[in-house]
C-alpha cells in the first residue's frame, strides 16, 4: 500500500513538473526520504517512560530529564528548575528562547535538587505465612526502580529510525520516551534519551523450601555442538585478489553530466521505488548549488513547509533538490551549473533526484 502511494505521487508529480501549470508543483517528497524505514526488526519492546514529578522532572540513576509545558522555552524551564537558562539550552542544542511542544523532552546538565531516583526496599516475607491470597498480596514485590537510559547525541545524516534501530528498539518506543514531533523530526546536537529494550526471557520458577531448584539445561542437551575446522597459525593467508583498475569503476563515476549539488557523503543510495535519488550529509547552511545548467521549473514546498527546488535541463532531465533551509532562486530563473539555489535546511542531508519524464534515475550514473 505504501509503495503504491508512493509510486502515486511520484507519477503525479512528474506530470506536474512536465506542466508546469499556474499552481506550480507541490508533491510530499518525505514520502521518498529515509523516514519511510522502519524497525520491524527490533528486538525486543522498551518499558513505559516513568510518570515525572509536579515539575515535569522525571529522575533515573544517573541521568535527569525534564518535560516542558505548553508555552515552554528552555529559559523558563531552567527558571522552574533552578538552573542556568543558557546552560540547559546549549546542552540540547537550543536557543534559550526556543518555543517548545508540550511534552518535549530536555536533558538536564546537571541533577536538580528534591528529585531523587525512584528506589525500593527488598520486600519482607513471612516464609511461615499462610499461603493465602492476602498474604500473597502483603509480600508482592515493589514496582523497581527505572533503569538508567543510554543518551545519544543526533549527529548529522541521522533520523529517528537510524536511532531507533541503532540500539534495537522500536521508533514509537524513541518517539515517546522523547516526545518527538508527529513528524519524527530531530535536531543536530539534540540529546535523546534511549530506554533499555526488556528482555524476553522466561519467568524464574520459585521451587518450595527444601526442594532445591531445577538445574538448567546446556545448550548441547538440545543439540549438538557444531563441528569445528581450526586453521593452522601457520598456515599461509590467501594471497588478495588483484584488482584492475583499468576495468573497475564506481556508479558515481557515470556520465559527468552533472556535479555534486552539495558536498558531502552519500549516506543514503538509489533504490527504485524506495528511495528515488541520494541522500547527502550537509550541515545547516551549506551552500546548495546547481547540478547543471537549466531554468527553475518549480519553487515550492512540502507538507512540512521544507523547501523544493526543481530544475529543468536539456534532454528532458530534471533535477530535484529537497531539504532545504532557504531559497535562492524563483520560477522561471536561468541558472548555470553550480550556482547557489539555496542552503541546506537542519535535517542534516539534502535529498537530491534525477527524472526523465514519469522516471526516476540513479543520480550517480549522471555525477562527474
């Protein structure tokens, strides 16, 4: 279903861009971005967040976080808390002014005062005691205490899901220990806090007094052990294939028709279908220029307001450039190959196609 969709909108959105009517072009180019991964794959379901205290202080043993109210900046929350409001908003990445979602979670730098990690003491039981329902329930165990969190950095290039399946958990565990946006959007420099994922083993079986505890079986009992081949020490390596150079070229090596709109590594390949053109690593700001020479056949943006900037060449070929912070250029504009169009906008990569037509095509095959 949401390859069909997506299919949908980049047929819909080549035929605008042949048009090029009033209404301009205006497709939802997130649909082709890395956020559409997911993490099926992970292992294992993280725990429910701790509730926070009457501040929004939420304590683990090593770590505080505090979520803001409606109407937040980290200035005021720092205020709240007793701290410095420059401090908190440098340490995840913010202005101080910065307006902040209900929900949103900061990393306090340092522990705040009157928020001590949840702790319990070890239950006391009658081993006497009738086993009756109310002296099972006198002796359950407490809640336990949170376990502390690991904090990850957002570096740039990265996402929500790259994150999530970083340290095998689910993106909607991330997204709400965090409080991320609808849109899983993440800042460069933005601290994450990352749940420990629970272990799926088998409830302990308690024995009675006196009758010992069952002994665990090895993993042999249930199969054998595979064979083992040991190398010699001294045996020789095997001798590494030689490559010829003369032959051997990479898919960016292609045509030369075009240059890197931006510079930086490819973090991110064609795949048809997938992901129709490259993504590349750009901080905040860098300049965005023009792959090749043509005229601006679209200035729009996308569902989340992100510019696009869309560039007609000679033999039918279009450019695409997405991920933009600013615009530099208008519809209808002549541009010549490597001149700025716009800057890279904070997600930490621009997104970048080549079409013919309803066709997607691997940029590489057209870098020089």
């Amino acid at each position: 279903m949401g390859s069909t969709r997506r299919l949908a909108a980049g047929l819909a959105a080549a035929a605008l861009l042949a048009s090029c009517g009033a209404r301009g072009f205006d497709p939802d180019l997130r649909g082709w971005l890395p956020g559409n991964l997911g993490t099926a794959e992970a292992a294992a379901e993280a725990p429910a967040r701790p509730q926070p205290d009457e501040r929004g202080v939420i304590s683990f043993p090593g770590s505080q976080v505090v979520l803001a109210r409606s109407g937040d900046t980290p200035a005021a929350v720092a205020a709240r808390l007793g701290l410095s409001g420059d401090a908190l908003a440098r340490h995840n990445a913010l202005p101080a002014d910065a307006a902040l979602t209900a929900g949103a979670v900061l990393v306090l730098p340092q522990r705040v005062a009157g928020a001590a990690a949840t702790t319990s003491a070890p239950a006391l039981r009658d081993p006497f005691a009738a086993a009756s329902p109310a002296a099972a329930g006198a002796g359950a165990a407490p809640r336990p205490a949170p376990a502390n969190p690991r904090e990850h950095v957002v570096t740039a290039g990265e996402t929500a899901w790259s994150v999530a399946r970083r340290y095998n958990i689910s993106v909607q565990d991330l997204a709400s220990w965090n409080g991320l946006p609808a849109d899983m959007g993440l800042r460069v420099g933005q601290r994450l806090i990352v749940p420990a994922a629970a272990a799926r083993v088998a409830a302990a079986t308690t024995s009675a007094p006196g009758q010992g505890s069952a002994t665990p079986l090895p993993p042999s009992a249930a199969a054998p052990l595979p064979d083992e081949t040991t190398r010699p020490a001294a045996s020789p390596a095997p001798e590494a294939p030689v490559a010829d150079l003369g032959t051997t070229r990479t898919a960016a090596s292609g045509s030369g028709r075009f240059r890197m709109p931006v510079q930086g590594s490819i973090i991110r390949v064609y795949e048809k279908g997938r992901n129709d053109g490259i993504d590349i690593a750009a901080p905040t700001g860098s300049t965005v220029a023009a792959a090749g020479a043509g005229t601006v056949a679209a200035v729009t943006r996308d569902t989340a307001g992100v510019p696009i900037v869309v560039v007609r060449h000679e033999g039918d070929l279009m450019t695409v450039y997405a991920g933009l912070g600013d615009v530099a250029v208008s519809k209808g504009d002549t541009i010549g190959t490597g001149d700025r169009i716009g800057a890279a906008g904070n997600n930490g990569f621009v997104h970048f196609e080549v079409r013919r037509g309803f066709e997607s095509l691997d940029p590489e095959t057209f870098l020089n």
